[in-house]
C-alpha cells in the first residue's frame, strides 16, 4: 500500500514538474516580447 502511495506522489510531482515548465516557457516567452517591445519605442 505504501508503495502505491509513493507512485501516486511520484506521478504528481512530475505533472507538477511538467505544469512548471510549460509556465516558465509561456512568462520567458513574454518577456522576450516585452523586451523586444521596448526596443522599439
């Protein structure tokens, strides 16, 4: 049963993980379209 347990933690931190990194891609995305924004004016 512990076992299982642990699985189940184990699967979620890894969706947790993956959410993360696709958050992190998405804000660094913005801030390169922001920086560049500035730039331009």
């Amino acid at each position: 049963m512990a076992r299982i347990v642990f699985l189940v933690g184990a699967i979620l931190k890894q969706k947790e993980i993956a959410r993360l990194k696709k958050q992190l891609k998405e804000a660094e995305l913005e801030r390169d379209i922001l920086k560049k924004a500035i730039g331009i004016f």
